[in-house]
C-alpha cells in the first residue's frame, strides 16, 4: 500500500520548522501570520502542521477545504480568503471564523446566515492598491461600506482592511503601496471611531519588507502560504536570502516503466501531438530514454517538475508518462527504479489533491 508510486513525500518537520521561522521573523516586527494552506489543497496533515507551528489563522480560497478540515475535527481560526460567492455565504457562517470580502450584497449575505445561528463573523474588507484582482478600487465607497458595515450589520464584525499585490497585476508590495493600506486603515477608523483589529497587507511577496525591515507600521498581518511551503519565489525571483529555510519539503518519485535507446527526433509524418499541439523536437541523435508512469493528470504542467538527479533531463510528457533522457545518468536505470523530482507550487496544487498520487509524510 506505502509504495505505490507516483508518490508525494511532505516532510512535515521541515514545513514546521519553516513557519515557526517565518513566523517568529514576522512576530519579531509585530506581524503575525496567516498560514496559507490552499499550495497544498488544504491536506489535513499540512494545516495541522500550521496549527502545531501556531499560527494565527489557518487560510484557504476553497470552501471545501476549509469544511474538510472542519469536519476532520480541526477546531482553530479558519479564515476564507477568496472573496465569497453568494452561494457560500451559509458555510461562511458555519465553518469560517474570518473572511475576505467585497461586495456589500455579499457580507449582508453572511450578516443574515449569521444572524440565524446568533452567530457573528469576523470580516477583512479588501482595498485595489493597483494589482487588480479583489477589492474595492473607489475608496469613497471603501470607507461607505465600512461604515454601513459596522452601523447596520449587527452579525458581523469589520475585524479590519487588507489588501492583496503581486498576484494578478504583478504589483510590488513596496513600503510606499504598503502604506496607503495603512493610510486607509486610519481614513477607516476615523470613520467608524475605533481601531481596526488587523491591518492585513498582502502574501509572500510582503515578505520582503520583513526581510528588508522596513514594512510600514499599522500593518499587522500577512497571508503566508508559498514563503514557507517552498520558499522559492523571494529567492529565485528577487534574490532574498531564505537559506534558513528548506527547500525540500516535497518531494515526487516516479516509477521508470521502460529504458530503451531511441531516436530523438519523431520517425514519420508529423501532426499533433496527445494535446492538439505541433511541438518542434530537436534532432539530438539516438538517446537512452527512460519511460516513468506518472503524466499531466499527476503533475499538471512539465514546467513544474525538476529531476533531481545528475544527468537526468525532462524531454515530454502526455497524460500518463512521462519521458526522460537519462543518456548521461551515472545510474543504470532499469524498469521498476524509482526517480526523484523537486516540484514547485504549480505542480503541487495538482499532485497533492489527485487521487492518483500516494501522499506520504515523513
Ligand atoms: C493565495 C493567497 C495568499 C497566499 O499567497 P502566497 O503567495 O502563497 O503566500 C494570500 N492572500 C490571498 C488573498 C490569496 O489568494
């Protein structure tokens, strides 16, 4: 049963070991932490790794996940943060203790679902800075809505303004972005007369003024989930130091299913290939090629898959196999040996949530 391949290994003392940093560089600058468990599609030994490192929600954009986790017995603060469907607002007031929101016919949605269970929910209201994606653009109407909120809505609580960046319109989380989300919060408690509980300033990418020490003051949040899962982006992408971080908390191993030498180049009429498409191969001459029974169903895009071993290159993949060149591998491999790939978060959302991949945690 443990050895069916392909399998995802999630090594969950070094996930741990990666919030409690993160989390404990973002306490130290009076930040805390929302553990983004959505990477990993909301698995239950993730989020209760989350837990275990203490953070201060567990967050998901999925519903689902959150109801799973729920109904798995996971009993900490749960935060939605994708702004809500309609559809949703009941198991917001059921399963979610905190939720990301827009559009007032929706949090009035969740105010009338909460009221039935004598209930009150916790909201974010989310401000555009310029990436574009959720949010109030029209400030006027940000700070209208705040102030309906916390005058009409008696089964909701504005627990505070967040916003997001860098997701869609590739915004850097700057100081100066992130403070006109601090400016707002003041604009906001003017209005409604108090404090806001959480000033909540973006993802990963906010990571950056933690490390850079210099994210404004009054925002004391963030949503963590790609920082600690791989810790891969601020490295690659922007050259931040995470060497105190592991980079290997997943790992994928795959079956080799056949080694034959083959041309490189396809014999025959060329059309489309298992996807519609006419991809260009490279005349590299006959090559040892190894065959591995795991595909696109598994992983989702070629790109987000790396062997790790020397002298093993990816060459194409269709559905259900995949195709290595493995001519300059030291190893001799052989139909039933097992191969190893570092992924990245685009794999990682397909891999970790198919019933076709054995997930095993170390
Ligand atoms: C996905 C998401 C995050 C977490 O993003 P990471 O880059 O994985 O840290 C935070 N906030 C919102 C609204 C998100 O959708």
């Amino acid at each position: 049963m443990d050895n069916r391949y392909p399998s995802l290994e999630i090594n969950l003392k070094h996930l741990r070991s990666n919030i409690e940093v993160v989390r404990k560089k973002c306490e130290e600058q009076g930040i805390c932490i929302a553990g983004v468990v959505k990477g990993a599609t909301g698995l239950k030994e993730v989020a209760e790794c989350f837990r275990d490192a203490g953070v201060q929600y567990i967050a998901t954009s999925r519903m689902d996940q959150i109801v799973s986790l729920r109904k798995g017995g996971m009993n900490y603060p749960m935060m939605l943060i994708r702004v809500p469907m309609m559809s949703e607002c009941s198991d917001i007031a059921e399963y979610v203790d905190c939720s990301l929101q827009s559009e007032l016919t929706v949090i009035r949605a969740v105010n009338m679902e909460a009221k039935r269970r004598g209930r009150v929910h916790d909201i974010i209201l989310m401000a555009d800075l310029g990436d574009l994606r959720e949010g109030f653009w029209d400030k006027e109407a940000f700070l209208d809505c705040a102030e309906y909120i916390e005058k009409e809505l008696e089964n909701i609580h504005l627990l505070g303004i967040g916003t997001n960046v860098g997701c869609y319109g590739s915004v850097l989380a700057t100081n100066e972005k992130l403070s006109e989300l601090v400016d707002l919060s003041k604009k906001v408690e003017e209005r409604i007369g108090r404090k806001l509980e959480i000033v909540s300033g973006g993802a990963t990418s906010s990571l950056m003024r933690i490390w850079d020490h210099d994210i404004p003051d009054g925002i004391n949040q963030l949503r963590v989930g790609e920082g600690v899962l791989f810790a891969r982006d601020l490295a690659v992408y922007y050259g931040y130091d995470m060497s105190m971080l592991h980079h290997d908390v997943f790992k994928l191993k795959a079956e080799v299913i056949e080694v034959k030498v083959k041309p490189t180049h396809p014999v025959g009429e060329l059309a489309i290939d298992a996807f519609c498409r006419t991809p260009h191969y490279e005349d590299r001459g006959m090559r040892k090629r190894a065959l591995v029974a795991i595909g696109r169903v598994d992983f989702g895009d070629l790109s987000d898959i790396f062997p790790k071993e020397k002298g093993i290159a990816l060459v194409g993949c269709s559905s259900d196999h995949t195709i290595l060149d493995v001519e300059d591998c030291e190893r001799e491999l052989v139909p039933g040996d097992i191969v190893e790939f570092d992924i990245d978060y685009g794999s990682l959302i397909y891999l970790s949530s198919t019933r076709t991949v054995n997930i095993r945690y170390i």
